[in-house]
C-alpha cells in the first residue's frame, strides 16, 4: 500500500491544478475576444435566416440538408472568426487607446501578434473551404466578405474616411447572402432584401456606439462621424438611416402580412425613438437607447423571418 500524500503536497497539487485550470479559462477567454465571439453569434443568426428561408421557398427539407447546414453555419462562423483576428492584429497600435479594446490579448501581449495573424488566416482558409462544399456562389460572397472587413474597412477606410462605417457595412451585410447561396446559388430577392437590411441597419447601430464612445475614438484618431461632424450631424444620419429601413420589408410580403406589420411596427418605434433625440438633453443616454434598440430590433426581425415560416 502506498503511502499517503502529506497534507503539504496535497494542497500543492491542488494549486498546481486551480492554476492550471485558470490558465486554461484565461487562454480561452483571450481566444473568444481575439475571434470576437460576440460578432460570430449575432453572424450566426443572420446566416441562419439566410439559410432557413433558402430552404423554405426551395421546398427543400431541413433534416434532410443537415450537412449543408453544418457545413454553412460552421464555414461563415469561421471566416468571420478569422476576419475579426485579423483585425485586432491590424489595430493592436490603437486598441490600448479605448478602454472597450484595451484588454483584447493583443494588447496586453497575452498572444503574440504573428500568431493571431496565422490563426486568423488558418481560420479563414478552413471557412473558406467549408463554404465551398455547399456551393461555389457561397465561397464567393465568403471570401468577399472577407476583402471587405479585412482590405476595405480595416486596413483602407477605417483611419481615413469618415465613411468608414458605411464601406464596413458591407461585410456585415454578406452573412445571410451567405446562408441563402449556400442551398441556392441563383440569389432571391428575398436574399438581396435581406443583405439590404443588415446593410442599412449597420450605420445607425455603429453610429450610436460612435456616439457613447466617441472620446475613445477620437483619442485613437479614428475618424466616426461623431468625432468629425459632432452629435447634431450624427442624429440626422441615423434618423435618415433608420426612415431608409422602413419600406424594406415591403420587399418581404411573402412571408406574410404578419411579418410585414412586425417589421414596420419596430421600425416606426426605432424612428419615434430617434426623434426623440432631438429633445432629449443627454445624448449620451439617447445614444445608448438607441444602440440597445438596434440590437433588440435586429434579433427580432430575424428571429421572426423564422418563426412565420412555421405558422
């Protein structure tokens, strides 16, 4: 028989372990904010309904496509993975200057910058690859999501041009291009009108987080809208934003007059909301109504493109 550890050794091998352990939940912490986890889920969900709706007005069976569909969801997650790790490698010299980016790993030198470089490549490489056993179409828009993020919004417009959130939503608006081409390359309407919008809903959602953050962006030297023309101007874009929203899901009517009325009514109230902004005397608390609706109105709107495919 053994002899037992002493108590001494016991609770050294029990630090060793809860050290292990933390190391552990702090490495992979640090590879969900290198990927921007939170960016790949609210992703997912616009690829879903992207694909959901492929499948619907195809006639084509859920159960049946489940390798699409995996291939799809997981091919999109990680392009977008990639493309976002790619970022924070490009802007690492900026990051430590906003207190929302100033924890990222590259920045606090927890990962080395040529190995979030190499991941985001490997992670693209491998989405693409995924993307393009569904169809060449899916590859495409992919990959041109991608050039996008990557070339024209981080590494062109971002530092440059007041622009910059308008040429970045062109990325943001690819994901359910993405789901409806990955079960049908000859695009709908329906899929057009989805990329419409995400892309219209973007400027008014970024324009807001501009807004309640525009000290940070200033100091970093990028040039948001909020930082080179001021709230006043930044109001009126968004409002002007927000009415484009509001004939869009016209474009919609076949998923019924239910949906229809749903999308008008949350875009009415995001536009009710944003006039309010001029009477409100906080423009800060304003922009932060207005950042929390658009995230509330994009999850809805999607996740009832679904649901009234199932009534």
């Amino acid at each position: 028989m053994s002899n037992p550890k002493p108590f001494s050794d016991m609770a050294l091998d029990q630090g060793s372990n809860l050290e292990t352990t933390h190391t552990d939940i702090s490495f992979w912490k640090g590879f969900l904010a290198t990927i921007k986890i939170g960016i790949v889920n609210s992703n997912l969900i616009t690829t879903f309904t992207g694909l959901w709706l492929a499948l619907h007005f195809s006639n084509i069976g859920f159960l049946n496509n489940l390798d699409i569909i995996f291939f799809t969801l997981l091919g999109s997650s990680l392009i977008i993975a990639g493309s976002c790790s790619i970022n924070n490698y490009i802007d690492r010299d900026i990051d430590h200057l906003m207190e929302r980016t100033k924890d990222r790993p590259t920045v606090t030198g927890k990962f080395k910058p040529s190995g979030v470089l190499i991941l985001g490549i490997l992670l693209i490489v491998f989405g693409t690859v995924l993307l393009a056993l569904t169809t060449w179409t899916a590859m495409v828009i992919g990959i041109i999501g991608v050039f996008s993020y990557v070339v024209l919004y981080t590494m062109w417009s971002k530092r440059q041009y007041v622009s910059n959130t308008v040429v970045g939503s062109v990325s943001g608006a690819v994901p359910p291009l993405i789901g409806w081409a990955a079960v049908d390359g000859n695009l709908d309407m329906i899929a057009w009108s989805l990329f419409l919008i995400m892309f219209v809903w973007q400027p008014p959602h970024f324009y807001a987080l501009a807004m309640r953050r525009v000290e940070e962006y200033r100091a970093a030297g990028i040039p948001m809208l909020p930082v080179v023309k001021g709230f006043k101007t930044t109001k009126n874009h968004i409002n002007l934003w927000v009415l484009a929203l509001l004939p869009l899901p016209f474009l919609l009517t076949s998923l019924g007059i239910t949906f229809v009325v749903l999308a008008s009514i949350l875009n009415v109230g995001w536009l009710v909301i944003g006039l309010y902004g001029y009477k409100m005397k906080d423009d800060i608390k304003w922009a932060k109504l207005m950042f929390v609706y658009s995230l509330q109105y994009l999850t809805i709107m999607f996740v009832a493109m679904v649901i009234v495919t199932l009534i």
